[in-house]
C-alpha cells in the first residue's frame, strides 16, 4: 500500500511545535494564480479597513460599472470619478485606484511581466504607487502571483494569532514585530502557508 506523500510546505513548518497544532486540525492550503494584476491591486485598495462583507458588496458594484466583466486598466482610468465614488468608494480609494490603473499602463506593466519579476523587484516596482503599500502588495504576492514565501508582518490578524500562540507582548509594537521576523524566518522558504493558517487560526476563535 502507497504511503500518502505529505507536502514539503507541511514537513517543514511541522518543525515548528507551536505551529504543528494549526497544520493537524485545519484544512490544507493550495496556492493560487490569478490573472488581471490590475484588478487584483484594486480590489486590495477597496478592501482596506472594510468587513469582509462589506468589500465584496463594493466589488460587485465595481465589477458592475462594466457589466459584469473584469475591466482593462484604461477602462478604470476612463470611470468617471463620480461614478467610482457612487459605488461606495471614499475619495481617497478612487484617487488610489485610478492611480493603479494609470501607473501600470504608463509602464506598459502587464501581467507577463510582472509574474516574471521576484518578490522584491515586484515590492520596489508597485509600492511608489500612491495608496500602494507593502501590505498590498504582500497580498498580491500571495494570492495573485502565488508566491510561496511571503511574511505579512503589517497584517493585524497575523499579528493576534502570533500574539496568541507564542505569547507575545502586542503593547511594543517595533518589539512585536522584531520578534515575529525572527519567529518567522525559520518558517522559510514557506511562509505564505504559515500565514494562511495563522489566518485561519484567527478565523477560528
């Protein structure tokens, strides 16, 4: 009888006894590609600081504006900014997301060349964006591009379970996040599956 092959991700992050209890009980993560880089950016934006469920309402109603259909970068250059700011969107989140748009076509960025780029190169090229930073870009990283070994220091969730399961002080917030770098590096070259179940660890309390 074949012997089921356990995925590297596991094997490795199960060196971690802290975290082994997360890797048994909830259920396994696969990573993903995702086409329409633009997109992917902009519904970040919108999301910021909004329920889970008050950011799909708003994208429904983006995705809407164009029929259903994912819009090209100049499409979204070419809404009006009354009719983004209609949907729900603050004023600062249109000026963002217009920004997105245009910056990516002035550069000719698509999605072929920025699958091609590695992490870093991706953070340097996206984060001059105004309304970009680098918790938007590490979500891109991790669920667009598919990237295996991103760390969303800046991710509040990320940082309760944490918190939680390694007894960390949240009070001393450049302390936390010292700790968490260093928690965290052993984790490597896997730690966008850590972060998934630190996520899912969240979910579940």
């Amino acid at each position: 009888m074949a012997t089921k092959t356990i995925p590297a991700h596991i094997e490795h992050l199960s060196k971690d006894k802290k975290l082994l209890p997360l890797l048994q009980t909830l259920e396994p993560y696969e990573l993903k590609k995702r086409k329409n880089i633009c997109l992917r950016l902009c519904a970040s934006i919108m999301s910021q600081q909004l329920s889970t469920r008050v950011a799909e309402v708003i994208f429904k109603r983006f995705l809407a504006l164009y029929g259903g259909d994912e819009p090209t970068p100049q499409q979204i250059v070419d809404t009006p900014f009354d009719k983004l700011r209609a949907i729900g969107l603050s004023n600062a989140k249109v000026g963002y997301v217009q920004n997105v748009a245009r910056y990516l076509l002035e550069h000719k960025a698509d999605d072929k060349m920025l699958y091609k780029m590695s992490d870093e190169d991706v953070i340097a090229f996206l984060t001059p964006i105004k309304g970009v930073g680098r918790w938007t870009v590490d979500m891109l990283l991790m669920f667009t591009l598919g990237r295996e070994d991103v760390f969303a220091v800046d991710d509040l969730g990320i940082q309760q379970s944490m918190a939680k399961i390694y007894k960390l002080d949240i009070t001393d917030k450049k302390d936390l996040r010292k700790k968490m770098l260093k928690l965290s590096a052993k984790w490597s070259p896997y730690r966008t599956y850590a972060c998934f179940y630190l996520w899912k660890y969240k979910d579940t309390k």
